[in-house]
C-alpha cells in the first residue's frame, strides 16, 4: 500500500475509535424500527444478510429477528471493541454473528443475498474499491442498501454558535482532505450505476432531533462529543482553544437556545446486475 494510503487509513481508524466510542452510547441505542426504518420493506424471513460497519450490533439483531431462523446475519466492524460488547450483548442470538474485520480484508464461504451498511460509506477513502469488495460478496441479483449523510445539507434551527460553525466547516474541510466524502448519500446514486447496479431506489431517512423530545438532547450534542477528539488540533486544522470554545458554546446553546437539529440522510437500494 502507498504511503499516503496508510496515511489515510490509519487517520480514518484513529478518528473512527475516537469520535465513535465517544458517541457508543447513541449506537448501541439504535433500533432498526427508529434508525434504518427505510430497510423493513427489504427484509423477509430466510434471508442472508451481511451488515458492513455494524457498530455493537444493535440494528444488526433487530435484522436478525426478522429473518428469522431460516436466514442469517453476519455484522462486520474493525472497531474490536464495539464487537466484543455487541458479542456480549447478543450472545443468545443463535442467527447473529459478529466479526471483527475491516471491510477490505473480510472473506465469507458463502456469499449475501443482501447486503446492508448504515452510517459507514461516510468513512470510507476508498469507495470504489469498497463497492467492488461488497460484488463480490453478493449473490447475482443480490441486494445493496446503503444508508448514509450528506453532512452538507445539516440544518440546526436557530443557528448554533459561530465558534461549532467553524468547527463544523473545519471538520467537512478535515474530511475532505482525507478523502472521505461529505455527501456520500446523494453521490451514492451515480456510483451505484457506475459499478454495475441497476434498479435503484432511494428512501429519505432524514434525522430529526427536537431539544424538547425525550432522548434528543444528547443527539443534538453528538457535535460536542465528535470535537473531544484533539484529532483536528493535531493535525492543524484548528486551535486548542477554538476546539473548546466550540464545545462550550454547543453545550449551552444546545440546552437553552436549540429547537432543532435535522441530519441528511438517504437510503439507496439496488440490485447487483449479474
Ligand atoms: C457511525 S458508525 C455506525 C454504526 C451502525 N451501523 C449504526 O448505524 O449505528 C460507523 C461504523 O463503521 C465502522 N467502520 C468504518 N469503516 C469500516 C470498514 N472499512 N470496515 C468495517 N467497519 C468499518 C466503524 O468502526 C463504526 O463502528
């Protein structure tokens, strides 16, 4: 692998345990039902089902019920740490099993009649090397779903501090220039088609948080938790003392001042044309 390859990669791997175990408490409270809704109309008992970038497992299981036991789960995630809690969490579920692997690097004996990811192409350099490895593991005819962001389109209301917009802007910039792409869910589409699938549909799934919902408070906040990485201090994308002042001024405006928060985001589906 190249030089600024590894760069990329072990950059992508630092931030995703960092900002990702800082939020784990958001992921391990997700459910299909609330956070990959859109996904219900695909799933049917008897289905093989591999979930790329699962976290601790949370919507994985919930796929799991519904396949039933004439179908199977696989969840793969190269944070160890997020499938040695899923795995202690689920362990009574005998069609669910959790891997520890990186996309890139995973190989199953028998391939995926569908093949889902929720919140991971965002994370994701290498794309198009990505989709290619997910071919590969589908059945012909076999079904992709992708949910993801386009942090571009983020809406606050009213606006939060100037100190989190520059954050914000400095995060997308950071993104950016390690090649991962703020507004994979809308592109989604056109790499799709690129790659060789066909019937394509796509699912709104935007996020809607309100401050006065219970629960909603500490996903408004996710921003504050993403900026207690120092990642963008180190690697000179903003200063120490920006970062914080970012994380004081969301806090308190996220508490008193925030009506809303609504995060972009898309489902796409389609069929592997082989
Ligand atoms: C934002 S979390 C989403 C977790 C879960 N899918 C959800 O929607 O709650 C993204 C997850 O993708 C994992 N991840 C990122 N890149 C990956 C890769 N190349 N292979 C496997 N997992 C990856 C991270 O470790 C992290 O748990």
């Amino acid at each position: 692998m190249c030089q600024i390859c590894q760069t990329v990669t072990a950059t992508e791997n630092k931030v995703i345990d960092r900002v990702a175990q800082n939020a784990s408490n958001i992921f391990s409270q997700r459910t299909l039902e609330k956070d990959y809704r859109t996904l219900i109309s695909a799933l049917k008992p008897g289905l093989r089902v591999l979930d790329i970038g699962c976290g601790t497992g949370a919507i994985t299981k919930d796929i799991a019920h519904i396949v039933g036991s004439t179908g199977y789960v696989v969840g793969i995630d190269n944070t160890a740490s997020f499938i040695s809690e899923g795995k202690s969490l689920f362990a009574g579920i005998q069609n669910l099993e959790l891997v520890h692997a990186d996309l890139l690097d995973f190989v199953s004996k028998e391939k995926f009649d569908l093949i889902i990811s929720a919140r991971t192409f965002q994370w994701i350099s290498t794309i198009d090397k990505a989709i290619d490895k997910v071919k590969s593991l589908l059945k012909p005819q076999g079904q992709l779903s992708i949910l993801d962001y386009n942090h571009e389109m983020i809406n606050w209301n009213p606006k939060p501090p100037v100190s989190m917009l520059h954050f914000y802007n400095m995060f997308l910039m950071w993104r950016k220039d390690a090649g991962m792409n703020n507004r994979i869910a809308f592109d989604m589409i056109d790499i799709l088609e690129e790659h060789g699938f066909d019937q394509v549909e796509v699912f709104n799934a935007d996020e809607h948080y309100e401050r006065h919902f219970p629960g909603h408070l500490e996903n408004i906040k996710i921003w504050s938790k993403v900026a207690n990485s120092k990642q963008m201090v180190d690697e000179g994308y903003i200063s120490d003392a920006a970062r914080l002042d970012a994380i004081k001024d969301y806090n308190e405006w996220a508490e008193s001042e925030a009506i809303s928060m609504t995060l972009k985001l898309r489902e796409v589906r389609a069929i592997l044309n082989s």
